[in-house]
C-alpha cells in the first residue's frame, strides 16, 4: 500500500518540520484564550488546502503526506474552534 524510500524519508523530515510549526500557535492559544490575532478567513481557506493535499496523498500513497496532512488539519481545525469559541466582538 504505502512504500517507505528515500524520498518519502524527505516528505517525513518535512512534514514533522511544517506540522509542528503549528503546534506552539495551538499551545498558546489554548493556555490564553486570546484569538485576536487569528485570522478565521486565513485558517478556513488553510483548512481546505491541507484537506486537498490529504486527498492527493492518498491517491498517490504517500504515507508521510496522509500523516502530515492529518495531523495538521487537526490542529488547524482546532485553531478555527478556538478562534470561533474564543472570540469577542467588540
């Protein structure tokens, strides 16, 4: 099903490099609560991007794109939760 080469060693490196980017915006977000600087409209349209890119890692079986892409969703999706749950209009 998936293959494991040389070049999906790079997707690999990749993906644990631009997934984890996300993760300190996530961390910092969840301990403040302060979504003000969050872009609702920049996370929405980065949401579908990183779904396509799951939709074609899938088709051509690259393993280290369906776990980057997965992974990354979710945070985004929990960056458009908080940013909705958090914000305050004013």
């Amino acid at each position: 099903m998936f293959e494991i080469d040389f070049i999906e060693i790079i997707g690999f490196i990749a993906a644990i490099l631009t997934t984890s980017a996300f993760v300190p915006q996530v961390y910092k977000t969840w301990k403040t609560k302060d979504v003000e600087g969050i872009s609702l409209t920049m996370f929405l349209v980065m949401f579908t991007g990183v779904l396509l890119w799951l939709v074609y890692g899938i088709l051509i079986n690259s393993l280290s794109m369906v776990i980057a892409n997965v992974i990354t969703s979710i945070l985004i999706l929990t960056l458009i939760v908080f940013r909705i749950k958090y914000y305050k209009k004013k």
